[in-house]
C-alpha cells in the first residue's frame, strides 16, 4: 500500500525501531459514545471507532488480548498484532462499541468495575453536579477525612448556561507517546479563590482519586446536598447491568476481565482491602458468566508491589497498566503496557499507527 508521507514516517518511529522487533500494541478504550462534553478525555465517538477498527482490520493484525500474551510468552506472534481493551464497563460497550468490533470482527477485552454495575460511575455523578445543575452556589466547602476543602466560583460561572474551557493545567488520558506527553494536574489547595466550574470539577476529581470508596460516597451525598440537584442517569451514561453484561459477551467475540469492586486507587489501599477489591472482583463475574476471568485492569494504573502478588497469587494470568509502552516477550504478563486512544479520526489513528507498522 502506498503511505502518504512514508519517509518522515519512518524517521519519526525512531524511538520506537529497537523495541517493537516482536512486539505488539494494547490499546485502551473507555468510552465509545457520542457526547457533547468529556471533561475526563475518555470517549470516542463511533464514527471515529469505526475508522480506527476499519484501519485495525487493514494493516494491522488484531487479536484477543489473552492470545496475545500466550502468543508472546511462546515466542509465536503474528507480526502486527494488535488487542484492543476497553475499562470500566460501560454500558455504551454493549450499545454503541459491540456492533461495531462485530461488524469489523476485531474481537477487544472488557474490564468490569463490579460494584457499579447498572449504576453511575462517581466521576460521572461529579460532571453532572459541575456541568449540569442550572445554578450552583457560590461556595462550596467539603470536609473530607482529616482536611477541610473550601472554593469560592466566579460568579459567571455559578449558572448555567456557561462555556466550557480548556483546563490547561490538567490533562486526562494524553495521546499516546510520540503525539504528546502526558500532562499533570495542579496540585489541590486546601482554600482556593475564584474557580471556574471546569476547574473544580477537575480538581475534586483528581482529589477524590486518591480517597476509599466510603469517603468518596460520602464527599458525593455533600455535593448533591450542596448542589440541590437530583441524581438521575440516562439510559447509557452508567455501567453495564448483569444481563447486559451477559449479553455483551455473546457471541465469543467479547471477553470479559476484572477491574475490582470500586475502581480504586490500589497503591493507595492497605494490602488486605487490595486484596478484597481484587478478589471480590473476580469472584463475582465468574460467578455472573460462569466461566474462569483470568484478566485484569488495573484501575488508574495504579498498583504496587502488594498488588501485583495479590494479582499472582489470585489466579490472574495478564494484566494491563496505563503506561505508554510496546507489550515484548520481556514483559511481566502482570504489569503489561497500553497505549491509551484518543478520539482521533482514521487518518490521525492511522498516522499514528503506522509509526509501528513502518517499524516492524
């Protein structure tokens, strides 16, 4: 095939040459929906979906995840390969992304957050109180654990509507290495003046990330209190229900892993709830599909040593980090790379992409 542009191409994959020789790509997904805001850079629309499996399915060599890695281990992958991983569980996976990977026949691996099935995810409940509500308070203040949080909004801000702007200082899922780096939030103040709504929402989300489940349940019922607003969820903005899960997987095409209880930060945990968020995680789908669940995610690519035992010592054969890396036969089956995909279109997917398939 003629690649327009080949020969910058090849000379922009450099920092890639010496490390994708029998290397594959995993690539991760949230989201695949059309919407009108993502504060948290996690969807793709099904158009670009679409054009990005369509060019999959062309040049590349697309594989179930767990293949992948037997096929790495044994020394045997195809060239190209390729596997595509969605988290969370979204119930847009079964709606919008599962006629589309059939339609393509691109088979992909989906992580569940159990303990949201059929509900809300928190960070969604966040973008609706900030992104939502007509008219919100001019002061918010939150106690949470030990420390007491307090933000003033400007008053352009306070009602709706609004627009949204850039928070240049924060950044969510960054294209994949070699397009842009990854970006860093602004660090939390215990008292702030004069925030914008796209800015608070930002920074509690990044606060509430690194608290339990029970805090942050208790961090959500104030800031509906504080926003007066009803908590109500269309018919795909939440998780996946079990009979929809099921029928996620029909077909074969679909495989499903773990991605525990409550989405939480694992390194942030004691060893024994890691260990519950994990295990609990595991037992419950096997029990909902009836069948082993030997695959993981770990959620905000967060894990530490503790984890990756527990994770080996669970029963676990694979499972996928967040770093920006080419999977290789060296690799810990345990602690595997993603490339995270924006919502790119087929020619921006397909430059990308073909930085890899020049190289290889």
């Amino acid at each position: 095939m003629r690649i327009p542009g080949l020969k910058h191409l090849k000379q922009s994959a450099r920092w890639l040459r010496s490390r994708l020789t029998k290397g594959a790509l995993i690539l991760g997904y949230h989201r695949i929906v059309e919407t009108s805001q993502d504060p948290y850079r996690i969807s793709v629309t099904p158009q670009h979906f679409a054009e990005q499996l369509k060019i999959l399915r062309q040049y590349a060599h697309p594989m179930p995840l767990m293949d992948l890695v037997q096929a790495l281990q044994d020394g045997n992958l195809p060239p190209r390969a390729v596997a595509i991983t969605i988290d969370d569980g979204y119930a847009d996976n079964l709606y919008k992304a599962k006629p589309l990977l059939e339609h393509y026949q691109v088979p992909a691996t989906i992580f569940v957050t159990t303990g949201f099935m059929g509900r809300e995810f928190w960070w969604d409940e966040l973008e609706r109180i900030f992104l939502s509500t007509r008219l919100l308070p001019d002061r918010l203040y939150l106690p949470l654990g030990s420390h007491i949080y307090e933000w003033l909004l400007n008053a352009a801000d306070r009602e709706l509507p609004f627009t949204w702007m850039e928070c240049l200082e924060y950044k969510v899922n960054a294209a994949p290495q070699g397009f842009a780096a990854d970006g860093d939030a602004s660090t939390i103040q215990e008292k702030e003046e004069h925030s914008s709504r796209q800015q608070l929402l930002l920074r509690l989300h990044k606060l509430l990330l690194s608290w339990s489940h029970a805090e942050r349940q208790k961090a959500m019922l104030r800031l509906w209190n504080w926003a007066g607003a009803k908590s109500s969820e269309g018919p795909i903005h939440r998780a996946l229900t079990h009979d929809e899960l099921i029928e996620l997987t029909g077909g074969g095409l679909i495989d499903v892993g773990a991605h525990t209880m409550t989405h939480p930060t694992l390194s942030e945990l004691s060893v024994t709830a890691q260990r519950l968020e994990i295990q609990q995680s595991k037992a419950y789908l096997e029990a909902l599909l009836r069948r082993p669940v030997t695959s993981l995610s770990y959620p905000n690519g967060s894990l530490s040593e503790d984890t990756l035992a527990i994770v080996q010592d669970s029963g676990f054969t694979c499972a996928c980090a967040s770093y920006n890396d080419v999977a290789r036969r060296g690799n810990n089956p345990l602690h595997l790379p993603r490339f995270w995909i924006p919502n790119w279109d087929g020619m921006t997917f397909s430059r990308w992409l073909q930085r890899w398939l020049v190289s290889n």
